[in-house]
C-alpha cells in the first residue's frame, strides 16, 4: 500500500538559510518549492556547526523525526582558532554519525560550505587557504556520507561573483541558484524515496 503522509523535510543552517527563505517569501515563491513534501526552514544568522546537535534535538523534541533532514553548516565555523581541517572533519564525521543515530529514518544532505570572501575568525590577509580548506572539507563530507548512501548538495555553480556585498551571504542571482540546486536535490531524494 503506497504511503500518502506529506514527507517532511527540515533545512537547518546559518544565515545563508535564513536569507534563502526570505528570499522565498519576498519573491512569492511556495515555502516547500513546489514539491510534494513539507519543509521547515531553520535559518539563524551567525550559526556555528557547533550548534547542530542542540538545534536537532530542539527541533525533535517539539515535532516528529523529518524524513530528509538538509544540513546547511560550516563556513561560521572554518577558521576557528586552534583547529586544524583535520581536527574539524573528525568533528563534522561525529556529529554527523551522532545525526544519524538520533535520526535514524532519516535521509541526510549535506549542503557544501559556499565560497566567501570574507571568513568568521580569519587571520591571514588572503582567503586562498580558506578556500582550500573549504573544498577539502567538502569532498572530504562528501565521502564520508557516500560510505553512507548518503549525498552532498554541491553548489559548482555558484562562485564569488555570486556574493553581495558583505562577501558572505549570496546575491539575488547566488539565491536563485541554491534555490535550484536544493530543490534538484530533494526532488531527486524524493524520487529516490518511493
């Protein structure tokens, strides 16, 4: 028998989120993209990846696990001081195992870390190592959650020509495209899901 409950999705990150889902309403654009699903935005500015457990679990304890669970995080949380890209990938594969144990019915997208011109906590003058960590830990996420049967949003579309002018958050156009590049995503995991 063919299940007919509306599939949930949540989709928790920083600002980035926060500003794609007034982009969405600003534009009069449909809140679950025009697919078969109920999404809950969960955008808050200046969030670290730190705060991903304890947002999860808030979100759990008021309503039912999501059925596919986007994870918008990372780039507040790059540069900090004292860790390494290593250091911080063991904690990304941590957290994001301990994701899968609270969620266990859960399908999981990782939305890559977008590029930025400006980065929280950075000290050296030129972003070029902040980039290169950035696509590292990317494809390294990406692996992992591979292992997993899991996927990563990837954004090859989007660039620094996207940005506004803070260097951190996306344009009009930069919003355009990751609205496209989650809403492929999901469907694609919808599809998948039946």
């Amino acid at each position: 028998m063919a299940d007919d409950r509306v599939t949930r999705v949540w989709i928790v990150g920083s600002s980035i989120i926060r500003r794609l889902y007034a982009h969405i309403r600003e534009q009069g654009l449909d809140r679950n993209l025009g697919l078969r699903c109920s999404i809950t935005w969960e955008g808050r500015g200046g969030r670290l990846w730190e705060q991903l457990l304890p947002v999860l679990r808030s979100l759990r304890a008021k309503a039912s696990a999501p059925d596919i669970l986007v994870i918008h995080l990372g780039g507040n949380s790059l540069c900090r001081e004292g860790r390494s890209r290593l250091d911080f990938f063991q904690e990304m594969k941590t957290d994001l195992a301990e994701v899968l144990r609270l969620l266990p019915r859960t399908r999981l997208l990782f939305s890559s870390i977008l590029p930025r011109l400006n980065w929280r906590g950075q000290t050296a003058r030129s972003a070029y190592g902040v980039e290169r960590r950035r696509r590292w830990l990317n494809r390294a996420v990406a692996g992992f959650l591979a292992e997993r049967q899991m996927r990563c949003v990837r954004h090859s579309n989007i660039d620094l020509s996207h940005l506004s002018r803070d260097g951190v958050h996306l344009s009009t156009e930069g919003n355009e495209l990751l609205l496209s590049n989650l809403r492929e995503a999901l469907q694609v995991t919808l599809e998948v899901r039946r």
